[in-house]
C-alpha cells in the first residue's frame, strides 16, 4: 500500500515539475517532449501521455532536492538566541518551529497545486485522491497529516 502512495507521490511531483522553472531548458531543448496536438475539424484533442518511470524518478529526484534545499537554506539563519532551555536540552523557539512548519506546508500546497493542474496525466484511482485533501497528504507518506521534522517536534499538515 505504501508503494502505492509514494508512487502516486512521484506522479504528481513529476507532473508539477514539468511545469516548473527548471524544466524550461529541457523542454525548449527537446520539443519530441510536448504531447503532440491533433486537429479535427470540429475539435482539438491534445495527445495525454501517462508519466513514465524516468519521469517519477526525476521527479521524486527532484522533490528531495528542493525540500532539502529549503530547510538548508532555512538552517543557515539560524541564530543562538532562536533556541531555549528545556529538560531535554536546548530547543527551537515556538516562531522557528512555526518556520519549519511551514516549510512542509508550502511543499504539501505546492504538490497539490501542480497535480490539480496535472490530472488528466494522472491515473484514474489517483484522480480521485485530488478531491479528499486529507487522503492526497496522507498518499505522500504523512500519516495523520504529522510530519515527523526529526528536530524533536511534529507538525501537523493541514
């Protein structure tokens, strides 16, 4: 079943990031990638490809780059005065864990934006995740919408 929800997860991140910046210089260098348009005489169908293997790969490359990045990015500014003393030792103040939170949050907003856009290059079944936002968190591996930030505090995805 996990299989199932991280593949789902690599279809949508793979399809948002086909519209991303970075994939700009791709698709301008290989025109062969862009669903080939069909004219009928009364109507316009576009040719939808399903995502294929390499594309879920890149596309779950990718999403661990730029999740990585921004909590890198976001480490950097850290500063002495953002932690405080508690019986397990020094912890993030409650405003930089609202930070970290909201790191995983734009990342989760973002996914859902990009598949929305993407549907129709996703299976049926995972289609009908797009509706239920709590099922679609859950299908990219946060059980109970709680990210574990393995900085010793959970956030909850909403």
């Amino acid at each position: 079943m996990k299989s199932i929800y991280l593949n789902f997860a690599a279809v949508i991140l793979t399809a948002g990031f086909a519209s991303a910046p970075s994939w700009a210089a791709k698709i301008e260098t290989a025109p062969e990638s862009i669903p080939a348009v069909s004219m009928d005489e009364t109507v316009l169908e576009a040719d939808v490809r399903p995502l294929s293997k390499e594309e879920l790969q890149q596309g779950l490359s990718e999403l661990r780059e730029r999740q990585n990045q921004r909590i890198e990015d976001w480490g950097q500014t850290l500063k002495p005065e953002d932690f405080e003393r508690s019986w397990f030792g020094r912890i993030l103040k409650k405003p930089k864990r609202q930070e970290v939170c909201g790191i995983y949050q734009r990342s989760v907003d973002e996914t859902l934006k990009l598949a929305q856009q993407n549907q129709n290059r996703l299976p049926e079944a995972d289609q009908k995740l797009l509706s239920d936002r709590n099922a679609f968190i859950q299908s990219l591996g946060y059980k109970n919408n709680i990210v574990d930030t393995r900085m010793g505090f959970n956030c909850r995805i909403r």
